[in-house]
C-alpha cells in the first residue's frame, strides 16, 4: 500500500482535509492573542449563574497555519507585508478552481471533486499577525512523535482495523472489504475539523455554546457532533467505558471556562496531522486517543470575541505537550443540519466498487 504518487501535486486541495488554514478577523476588536487574555479588562456579559455569557454560535475559520511553516524558522509574527502575501498565497492555493493551472491529473477530480463554490476557508488572516496557531512549544511547531506513534503512522497504511484516520484520500490500490477499513469522517463517526479538538478546516468551521447551570454544550456544525461538560465534581465514568468525544468536566477559574476531557475511545487518534509535504512519515493520524487529556479554555475578551485556547497531553504520541490557541468570532448565520453523505448512502456504492474491481482484476488474470 503506497501514497498516490500525485499527492504532491494536490497540495492545497488535500489540505481541505488536513490543515488548519482558514477564519474572518475584525480588526476593531481586541487581539486574540493569549497574552491579551491576560491583559485585558473587558467585563463580559453574565447569565443567571453570574457566569459569562458565552451563548451563541462562534466562527473559527483563520487562513493562519496550525504550525508555523519551516521557512520561517524563529519568526513568531508576520510583518503587515509578509501577512498580506502569505494570505494571497493562501487564498490562491485553497481555490480548488484553479486545478486546470496546477496540471493536476484528472483523477483528482474524482478524488476531491468539490468546486471552490462548497469550500469556506475564509479569507483573512488572524488580526495578531501571529505566524501559527501553535503558541507552544515557542517555535510554533507540533513536538516530535514518539517512536512508537511513528511507527503506527506506518501501520495506519496497511489500514488493519481500528482505522484512526479520518480520510482515505491519497491511497493507491486500496480495495476495502468493509466499512471498518475506511476513515472515520467516511463512515461519518468523526469530522475532519470538528475534534475535540477544533481545528480550522475547509468548511463547517461554526461552534455552538449553550449554558445551563450544571452543564455545557459544546455543538459543532461539522458532523453534528453535541458534547455535554458537566459542570461539577462528579467522577468519570469507569475506566472500561470509553467515548468518540471522550468524557468532559468542566469549571470556571475566574471568566474562562476550562473543559478537560479524558475516556477517549483507543480508535481514535490522538490528534490529526496536517499534511506535510515535505516529510510524508508525518502524514495522517498519530496515536490513540486511550491516554489522551485534552483540556480546553473559552475565554471572552470582547462582546463578539472568544479566544479558545487547548492542550494537548499525550506522552506516548507526543514528546511534550503543546498548545493551540484560536480566536472565535460570534455570528449570526445559522448552523444547518449535517447529513453525512458518505457513511448513510454511498457506503454500498463504495464497497461495491472495490467488489468489481476485485472481479475485473482476477477476469484479467485468466
């Protein structure tokens, strides 16, 4: 089992599918940064409990990159100019319209046949000028793997069940003999953006905040996903019992709300790699969620800014843990409803084709 060899000629259009790149910023409002968390002294709104008022939907879409591309080395934060051309660029790259100008093959088309129409990148570039959305380690960069993550990335291709990957975009001579060796946001179990935790992605990039006094819900347009914080001390389910989105608790330390989730299901990964070009071992989904502690910070910093900010703390994926921050914009646009399209209908078609091409393959070796 290999990569499709046009893999690098799809750059921007695999990164639908992988990569952080895409929001809206408005330049009025205060910096998302994690250091204006820190400085700011905007009082938010309060519900009924006296807590701030974070109801409502919220758009992360950014064209800022999860990590900070390599060519920059220690550079933390664009310049006005360098900014703008990265933006260009990024905007030129996401145009799926522009296939004909890349001389991709026209396989591709049925690989990744979506127009620039049905894609929502946004196209503007986070307000802080910062080069990643990475904070932490310093260099905007996710940390080393671990050799054993490393090595799961090379059994992710011989796709033996549980599959952790969210697509199987970029896979050659792959017949699959059943639904269990597809990825999961094929079999519509899990989003490519929708996490936990969120990543900004092509589309659906919306969350919705809903506040009661003992819980939370964190909905996401991708997927539909709805996972329920619970907002007190009670104990996590038993160690054998095991969820998609794990199990979340949640508290307040003073006006940010943190969220830690724990009890993810081993058939998922621990986090989703961007797709990197240049280092194809480092493609794909990296260890299991089974020893995964993810903890997550909403903090309001302005009556239509939320910075979210997460952790990601897996010592047999990762060699440190590391931290992303986003900035989230309130909407009023609606979310509407996700009806997966590939996991309720085109499951029989896509079995069946792998079946034909099985018939037609041993036809020929007659």
């Amino acid at each position: 089992m290999t990569r499709s060899k046009h893999l690098a000629q799809a750059t921007g259009l695999m990164a639908m599918l992988f990569v952080s790149i895409s929001a809206y910023a408005e330049p009025d409002q205060a910096s998302s940064t994690p250091e204006a968390v820190k400085r700011t002294s905007f009082e938010p709104a309060r519900n009924s409990e006296g807590k701030p008022n974070m109801q409502g939907i919220w758009d992360f879409r950014t064209l800022t990159p999860l990590e900070r591309p390599k060519d920059l080395g220690d550079k933390s934060v664009f310049s006005a100019e360098e900014a703008e051309a990265f933006r260009q660029q990024t905007i030129q790259v996401n145009d799926t319209d522009n296939k004909k100008d890349l001389n991709l093959p026209a396989a591709f088309d049925v690989e990744v046949p979506y127009n620039n129409f049905w894609l929502d990148y946004g196209t503007e570039m986070n307000e802080d000028g910062r080069t990643s959305l990475i904070i932490d380690p310093p260099n905007g960069r996710l940390p080393d793997l671990t050799p054993k993550a490393l090595e799961g990335l090379k059994n992710n291709l011989l796709r033996v069940p549980p599959v952790r990957d969210i697509v199987s975009i970029g896979l050659t001579t792959f017949r699959p003999p059943g639904p269990e060796t597809l990825g999961l946001s094929e079999r519509c179990l899990l989003g490519f953006n929708a996490g936990p935790p969120l990543i900004p992605s092509a589309y659906n990039n919306n969350l919705r905040i809903v506040q009661a006094p003992e819980h939370v819900l964190l909905f996401t347009e991708m997927i539909h996903d709805a996972r329920v914080v619970t907002m007190d001390d009670r104990p996590l389910l038993p160690s054998e019992i095991k969820k998609w989105s794990g199990e979340s608790r949640g508290h307040w330390e003073g006006d940010t709300l943190v969220v830690e989730t724990a009890n993810f299901t081993d058939k998922t990964p621990a986090f989703q790699l961007p797709l990197d070009l240049t280092d194809p071992s480092r493609n794909g989904a990296a260890g299991s969620g089974k020893n995964l502690k993810l903890t997550e910070r909403f903090t309001l910093i302005a009556d239509s800014r939320l910075v979210y900010e997460y952790t990601v703390d897996d010592p047999s994926t990762f060699t440190r843990p590391f931290t992303v921050a986003i900035p989230m914009r309130a909407t009023e646009e609606q979310i509407f409803e996700y009806a997966c399209h590939e996991g309720n209908h085109a499951m029989e078609g896509m079995l069946g084709g792998a079946r034909q091409m099985e018939k037609e393959a041993a036809g020929a070796a007659l």
